[in-house]
C-alpha cells in the first residue's frame, strides 16, 4: 500500500513553519555537461538534470532553507528569542541560522569552530552581515564557550536555545526533504520522465528525505550520496535509519529507511572537510564553463566529482535519469578562492 501525495501534504500542514526559501525550486537540464563528457567517450544516460536548490532564495539559497523553516517556527514555539549554536568556520548551517533568526527578529550565536585565525569570509562573513555575534575558538572549547554564553543570556532576563542540543534538528531536513519529493514527483511528470530515477547528492538528512518519500510513494527512485568528510558509513546509515523512523512516526508513513536503502560512497570526500582535492576543483570548473552553475569545494563540488568519476569509470546504469541535488554553498567558494587561480 502506498501513501498519497495528500496524506504527506497533510501531515507537513501540522507542523509549525516560518516562511524562509522560495519554493518550488527548478528542476533544469545538464545538457551541456552531459555533451562535454560524451565528447569525453564517456556513457552517460538520456537525462541529466539538476534539482536548483541553490535557488531557493534566502541568503544565497541552499537545501536549508528548507529545513529551517520548521526549525525557526520551532524555536518560536518554545518561546526562545536567543539562538546559540556551534558549527565549523565553513559552515552553510551557521548562515541560514543567521538568516532566519534575523527575518524572525532572533538574537544570534555562532560558536565558529577551527580555522580560529583565518580571514572572516563566506559563510562567515554573512553571519556578520546579518548581525550574528561571532564568537571564534578551536573546536575543543566549543561546548564551554556555548554553555557561557547561555549563562550569561540567561542572567541578562532572556530565554536563550543551544541549537545541537534539540534533537528535532536531527529530523527537521529529512522532513523538508519528504516535502521535496512531492515538488520532484510532479515536475518529473511534467517532463514525462520514464523509468528509474537516480538521486545524486550528499550524506545527510536531504537525500534521506527524498528516499523516504519515493519509499512510501512505491517510485521507482534511488539515491547515492557522496561523502564530504571522514566518517564510517555505518554510521551515517545506522542514523539515518533511526532519523526516518521518528519521520515516519510522525507523518504516520507505511515504512521507514533501511540500512541498504541509500548507495554511499566513500572515494570522492577528499583530504578532510572543507578541503578540496584535484578532481572536485575539476568538476566545479567543468560545470561552470559549460553550464554556468556554480558548485562549492566542501560539498556539491564532492558530489559533482563523484557524478563524473562514476560516469568515467562506468559504473551508472545508462538506464537511469540522474537528478543531481544542488544544495548550495556558494558563499564558501570564496574562502577558496587561491585554489582556482592559475
């Protein structure tokens, strides 16, 4: 038995949600970059497109537009009005806390972790722009340094939020991404998209909630996601499964995720996060001379290398329509900027 589109849409209808991201976000052709590798002699399928949530407005667009709309309209539920959070200097998540705690009227805390003496720019450099309290320290103090700034919010008659510390943020992308699904479902009707369709992106809670969409829909929809920083795979699928099982609890679906339901590679990831190596800075010049599309060096530049390195080497059913999930990072190419430099 299936779940209709109706009984998801119902179940997203329930939850608390402040406006963020301009949806729906275009699902486009990657005509171009599919000639450029069959002029390469590479095997690649009819259809290649991408899913251009880099579009999706808000402060330079990403997949978290998304996810922070059920997560503000969260924290305003609580009856929070400060917001406290600790993430990496190249962090995407720190910048649309940012932005939607300024839309929201929010006090906001970044912790920015590691890279303590690099130059304030990208994502970073935004926070500030939209008026976030910085606060730079190596990753160890981390969790001292939030904990401070609690006590000292707390002490000055405000109701401050340490973000990591709600688990519904372990959940809120899974459940913005079962709502994509319903926008991709019907845009690839509309482009009359036959057979199986690959979902290419990266670990973490959006290509979840795009498997567990098709799941309980019964489409015929796959999905790979690359990594993008050092971690077991076990893991990332042990979490994923219990993440989807909440969602599926709360939407009242047939079926969560299973261990074997997502294709996770390992190869493409690079010396660590935030680092690029030669065939991401490869795969994010090749789709900007032919597509004019910008990818980023922590993560849609890995998922777009290990696009091409598995269309090189063969291993991508020609069957397939591949739809690669363009989740944004745009800001962080600039923190990169030497490496495109002749």
């Amino acid at each position: 038995m299936t779940v209709t589109q109706e009984h998801i849409r119902s179940g997203l209808e329930k939850l608390p949600r402040f406006k963020l991201s301009h949806l729906n976000t275009p699902l486009e052709p990657l005509d171009r970059l599919r000639q450029a590798l069959i002029d390469e002699g590479v095997a690649v399928p009819n259809r290649l497109l991408v899913k251009r949530d880099d579009a999706s407005g808000l402060a330079f667009g990403g997949n978290k537009g998304r996810h922070f709309e059920f997560e503000i309209a969260h924290i305003l539920e609580g009856g929070f009005d400060t917001v406290i959070n600790i993430n990496h200097f190249h962090s995407n998540q720190a910048r649309f806390i940012a932005a939607g705690c300024a839309k929201a009227g929010l006090k906001y805390h970044i912790v920015s972790i590691d890279l303590v003496t690099a130059p304030i720019t990208g994502n970073l450099l935004l926070c500030k722009l939209m008026g976030a309290e910085i606060h730079r320290t190596p990753s160890e103090y981390g969790r001292q340094v939030a904990e401070k700034i609690f006590t000292s919010e707390t002490a000055a008659g405000r109701k401050p939020y340490i973000l990591p510390d709600d688990p519904f943020v372990d959940v809120m992308g899974t459940i913005g991404f079962l709502e994509t699904g319903l926008e991709l479902e019907e845009q690839l009707n509309e482009l009359h998209v036959d057979g199986p369709v690959r979902f290419w992106g990266l670990t973490g809670r959006s290509i979840a909630g795009l498997r567990l969409y098709a799941k309980n829909r019964g489409l015929d929809w796959r999905a790979t996601a690359c990594q993008y920083s050092p971690g077991k795979v076990e893991d990332f699928k042990k979490d994923t499964a219990e993440r989807t099982a909440q969602v599926a609890e709360m939407f009242d679906l047939e079926q969560s995720l299973d261990l074997d339901d997502l294709t996770v590679l390992e190869d493409y990831r690079g010396p660590a996060y935030g680092e690029p190596d030669d065939r991401v800075i490869e795969a994010i010049l090749m789709v900007g001379k032919t597509e004019g599309l910008i990818l980023d060096p922590n993560y849609t530049g890995k998922s777009m290398s290990g696009l091409i390195g598995e269309f090189r080497s063969g291993r991508i059913d020609p069957d397939e329509t591949i739809c690669f999930i363009h989740s944004g990072g745009l800001p962080q190419l600039f923190a990169h900027a030497d490496k495109f430099l002749d």
